[in-house]
C-alpha cells in the first residue's frame, strides 16, 4: 500500500461543505469518499457526492430532520440539498473505523478519502496511482469484494467501458470464475448497470467483456447464444459480432441502444438450413417476443418495452422505391408515425453491420423523405384522424358499443389509405350506409 495520507485541498460545492460542517459540528468524524474523488482526479463532471461518517444512520436522521432525504440502501441517507444528491454512509465494516470502510469498498479508485479538516487525500489502496493506470482494481482480495456485493461483477466492467480504463488481471480472472454470483444480485441492481453500459461511448465493448468473463451467459443468456451463430453470405460476422457491429452505430438513447441489442435475439433460435444458406425466417417477430420476456425479466418500465418490442418487431424494413402511398402510409399506421425516424436508424446501423460491401442507403433515405413528407401532409394514420368516430358510427349503423364499432373504423382507415380525400364526414357517412345496405 502506499502513503496513508497526502497533502491534498479538495474544492467542495458549497451545499456539500454544509453537510459536512454540520456532522463535524456534531462530534462526528467525516469524509469526501469515493466516485467524487474519482471523478475529481479524472476532471470529469461530479453529478453525487458521497460522505463517509462515524454517525449511524438514525443520527443521520435525526441530524438533517430539516432536509429532504430517503434511504433506498439500508443504511445510505441521501439528502436533496440545492437539487444536488449527496449520499451519506455510516463508517462500513465491524470496526466502524474510515480504514475499514476503505478496505470494504469495491475497488481502489473508489476507496480514497479526502478528510476536509486536514486537507489530505487518505489512499491506502494506491487507488490514485491505479487512476494514473487507467486500471480498474478490486480492493485487498477481489474474491471478498464480491462475494460481499455480487452486483460489482457487472460494475467492474462498467467502470472500465465508461472510463476507457483496463481491468486487472486478477481482478478480471476472479469475475470470470465467479460470475455464476451475479444471480444472486436483485434483478433491478442488474437492469440498472446493464443500462449504464449501454449509454457509455463504447457499449460494446462492455458487452464483450462480459462475454469473455462469462457474465453474460447469467445476465442475458439470450445474447450468448449468437456468440459463434453464423450468418448468410450477406453478413460478415457472427449474431453476436453483428449484434456489437450495430450497438456501436446507433446514438446513446436508451431505447435504441436496447433495440439495437435485441434486434437480431431470436436469430439463433429460429436458424434454419436451407439450400446450403442459413436462414432466419420470422426472427423479427420472435425476437420482439423474446425482448419482451428478457425485459419483464429485468423489470424494465412498461413504456420503455413497448418502445423497444416495436422496434425489433419492425426492423425488418422492406421498402423498394415503387411502393406507392398507400403502401407507405400503411407503413406509418402499423409502426407510428413518430416511430418511423427511430426505426430508420435502427434499420441503418442494422445494414451497416453487415460487415459485407457497403449496404446502398439510398433507399431508406428516401423512404425516409416519403414519410416527412406523408406526416406534413397530415396523412391519416390513425383512428383519431379520421372525420368521424365511434359515436357516428353507431349513431348511423344504429349499433350498440363493441367490438364491430372498431372493424368499421378500421375498415374506413383502410379506405382512407388508399384515398386520402375522402376522409370527410359526408363521404366517411355516405361509406357507413353502404356497409349498412351489405
């Protein structure tokens, strides 16, 4: 280990210093820790900062009564001060003592402290010179840091991906012998670090680190099946690989980046062989099926799955340049209109990894100037745009409520489709009648 203590002066956020000025004014001992200092040494933006104190949790408590605060950790109170978070710890480990609690903290760039009373950087685990490393470093023994929170398997990697550092050897042969614990850790934990990698600058390759440390095989063992799952001659590289090919093109949206990685997730489940050539044949439909089931496993919000199952269900845009409207505007109403920009970049990074010659784009790009100009049109898309609605419906075909109220609306969007001027009230009622009299 390295120096205990160095001399060091911290600036702190002025709502930050209050917090500790009231715990110090208290009898309490009290330290900046973990990602701020990181974060502070990297010159990178400090969005929470983290105390570490001798004060128990319920002396925190009843300390910031005044303040807004929560506890989702058991023994973490977060206050809200000047619409900041700042998160404090009582001292971990059965000795309550600042060593123990650096000694018990996942990995040595994270177990620093800055005691703002001396102004110096306490760093026994040589975690400033693991920062000048770029290296992400278990704490002591890697086995015990997570066998005492598995969820920092998944952290270590998303550490590296997101501060584009290496993780040490040991560290990273402990992950892949251990990586079966990542089960135990709860499902939200997981969710929530998957989404931190799939908006990091370099998502893939966090996705590949988790395959070669096995990670992936217990928390998205979908994705691991395409690992060596060849493809046909239009396609270079494996599901997996290709997969990885199109995470990397898509922006950082959370939507699009977990439509993008399950786009292609039902490939090695509906792989066919067929006149020498692999085949995929219906993979879109039973990959929006199985994206469902792997986010509902994951707990992901409702909105978000809707989001993302569309997109897998439509990615397989077939467009030639001779559709004519109605076919386009047929496209609009089964995918949404404001859907149709996320689904042509999804479809464009989707050919783009291919990984073969380079995919002609010129005809989603001008699928994509039909569109624009369909939607300033105000094309009828929707139930909602057409000239009458359910009430004149069963007013004029003197229908109760029920199922045969919404097949006449369909049936009139469909007419509307293919002829977009009749979508006023006297034709749409003069349509009704002729329904009536078949």
């Amino acid at each position: 280990m390295g120096d205990f203590t160095i001399p060091f002066d911290l600036h702190l956020p002025s709502f930050v210093a209050g917090v500790l000025v009231r715990l110090r004014n208290s009898g309490h001992a009290v330290h900046i820790v973990g990602g701020a200092l990181r974060d502070t040494f990297l010159e990178r933006p400090v969005p929470d900062w983290d105390i570490s104190t001798s004060a128990t949790s319920d002396q925190i408590g009843a300390l910031f009564i005044d303040t807004r605060s929560y506890r989702l950790k058991h023994e973490t109170v977060t206050l809200i001060v000047q619409g900041r978070r700042v998160e404090i710890t009582p001292f971990r480990g059965p000795e309550k003592t600042l060593q123990g609690d650096l000694a018990r903290r996942d990995f040595t760039i994270n177990a620093m402290a800055y005691d703002p009373v001396c102004h110096v950087l306490i760093d026994p685990w040589e975690g400033q010179k693991d920062l000048e490393r770029r290296m992400v470093k278990a704490t002591g023994n890697p086995e015990s840091r997570f066998q005492e929170d598995p969820i920092r398997l998944l952290r270590g990697v998303r550490l590296a991906v997101e501060l584009d550092f290496r993780i040490h050897e040991d560290t990273l042969m402990t992950m892949h012998s251990m990586a079966s614990n990542i089960s135990h850790a709860p499902r939200e934990r997981v969710r929530d670090e998957l989404f931190k990698i799939l908006l990091c600058d370099r998502p893939s390759r966090g996705f590949r680190t988790l395959m070669k440390t096995g990670l992936l095989g217990f928390v998205l063992p979908e994705l691991a099946e395409g690992r060596d799952v060849a493809q046909n001659p239009y396609h270079r590289y494996t599901v997996f690989t290709h997969t990885m090919e199109t995470l990397a093109r898509v922006p950082s949206v959370l939507h699009l980046r977990l439509a993008a990685l399950l786009h292609d997730i039902a490939k090695p489940r509906v792989r066919t062989h067929d006149d020498g050539q692999w085949r995929f044949f219906g993979h879109e439909e039973a990959g929006a099926v199985l994206a469902e089931e792997i986010m509902e496993r994951l707990r992901v919000s409702r909105s978000l799955i809707k989001s993302v199952v569309r997109l897998v269900r439509y990615h397989m845009i077939q467009y030639s340049p001779e559709w004519g409207d109605p076919a386009v505007r047929r496209l609009l109403r089964k995918v949404g209109s404001e859907h149709i920009p996320d689904l042509l970049t999804l479809r464009r990074a989707d050919l783009q990894a291919h990984g073969t010659s380079p995919e002609p784009l010129g005809p989603l790009n001008d699928l994509e100037q039909r569109t624009h100009s369909l939607i300033r049109e105000k094309a009828v898309t929707r139930l909602t745009h057409l000239a009458v609605n359910g009430r004149t419906v069963m007013r004029v075909l003197n229908l109760g409520s029920g199922p045969m109220v919404g097949r006449c609306l369909d049936e009139l969007l469909e007419v509307v489709t293919e002829r977009p001027g009749l979508n006023n009230e006297r034709d749409l009622i003069e349509i009704l009648l002729k329904m009536k009299g078949d």
